[in-house]
C-alpha cells in the first residue's frame, strides 16, 4: 500500500509539474498592472515573452523569459531575461527572500536618453553599453556590482554642440567597496580616475583630466576652472552628487 501510495503522490507532481509548465502565460500574468502592460502575453508561464512591455509610460519592447527550476526548491525566483527595444538586454536574473536581487551575465545596449533613464540631463546624448558579471541589489540597495559601463560618443547639447568622446568605468567587483576605474576611450579629453558608489544612492568622481590637441575651445575654457595644469598639463578634479 506504501508503495502504491508513493507512486501515486509522485504521480501526481509530475503531472501539476507538466500542468505549469505548460499553462498558457495569459491565464496566470496579468497583461496590465498599475506599474506596466504588455500588449500581448504569449507562450507558458514557464517560457514566454510580453510583446510591447511599458513601464510607466515608457515604451522598453519585447521581454521574454525562461524560468529555472532548481532555485524554485531553495524558495528563489530565476529566469533568464532577454528585452528587445529600444533598450538591447540579456541576463541571469534571480530574486531571492529579503528583496535580494541578483543579476548575472548581464549585457545591454541602449541610448542616454532621460525618458530610459531618469535624471539623465537633457543637453547630454549618447549610448551606453554595459558587460557586467555580477549584480546584487539588496532592498533596494546597490551591494554588488562587476563589470565595465560604457558611455560612447557623448554630446553636449547645452550650447554650441561639443562631442565629449568616449569613456568606460570597470568595477572589480571585490570587497564591500563600489570603487570603479574610470578612464577615457577616445575623443577630446584625456581623463583617468574613480568612481565610487555610495550605499545612498549617491557617487563620488574623482581623477585627472587634460584637454588633447584640437579640443573644442569650449572645453578648454570649462577645463580651467579645476585650477591650475601639474607639470603635465592635467588638472585634478572632483564631483559627488546623487542619481
């Protein structure tokens, strides 16, 4: 009697198992919430895509989804995201008990443009890229964070149009610090320094900057107020705020 007891109950797992992971995504997800909507939810709720995702009133493209089954045993939620939009993006994600969020393998492609990104200054225009290894996120919080974020072909739109060239801040991802090397990649200024996060939300730049040859006169105006050049022309400078 056990044994046909047992065989029943795993009978009846695998098929509530088959049963989920074969359940259309449009009679479990919600197609519009007060945060979002999709225009359309397709596939099973254990592999399926949300084709026209809004957040807010920002349209971000198509979001599809592969969910993992073993974090499900150890209480985590685990997917594997692609977005497809105007913001370009792959990645492991895994949100775990505490609103602990990970995120790893993660790439994106989008540009600097403030309806994607908030608090972006409206005269600044330009793309970003970002290869990051490790992600976590603590209620909230920034805890962790590998990789390198690229910024090419920033513009300054607030006067005269002034290309500002090319940089990248690569974090290692090591110790409790979220302290980034940030240098230049090309364009008209020579820039080297650190950025480091704040558990607040806010940053803190610092390093070196000096304006190469040809450099829009309107930068080496702006570059002068950091004081006066060392022996090698560069002058050291020093930004915080909050985003």
């Amino acid at each position: 009697m056990k044994r046909v007891l047992w065989i029943t109950l795993l009978a009846a797992v695998a098929f509530l198992g088959v049963l989920v992971a074969r359940m259309p995504a449009g009679w479990v997800l919600p197609a519009r919430t007060a945060q979002g909507s999709c225009t359309s939810l397709d596939g099973t709720l254990w592999s399926g895509s949300c084709s026209g995702l809004t957040v807010g009133r920002t349209a971000l493209g198509d979001l599809s989804w592969d969910l993992r089954v073993l974090p499900l045993l150890r209480g985590r939620l685990a997917a594997h995201l692609s977005l497809a939009g105007p913001i370009t993006a792959s990645g492991d994600v895994e949100l775990g008990l505490g609103q602990h969020l990970t995120a790893r393998n993660l790439t994106a492609d989008l540009p600097l443009d403030p309806r994607l990104l908030p608090g972006m200054p409206q005269e600044l225009s330009g793309r970003a890229h970002a290869e990051l290894a490790l992600v976590e996120v603590e209620r909230g919080v920034l805890t962790q964070l590998k990789g390198r974020i690229e910024a090419h072909d920033l513009v300054d739109h607030s006067g005269a149009t002034t290309p500002l060239g090319s940089y990248v801040v690569s974090f290692p991802g090591e110790g409790s610090e979220l302290t980034g090397k940030l240098h230049d990649l090309d364009g008209p200024l020579a820039l080297e320094g650190t950025l480091h996060l704040t558990r607040q939300g806010g940053y803190e730049l610092e390093g070196l900057i000096a304006p190469r040859a040809g450099a829009p006169r309107e930068l080496v105006s702006n570059i002068r107020f950091f004081g006066s050049p060392d022996a090698t022309g560069r002058r050291t400078f020093s930004l915080s705020g909050t985003f």
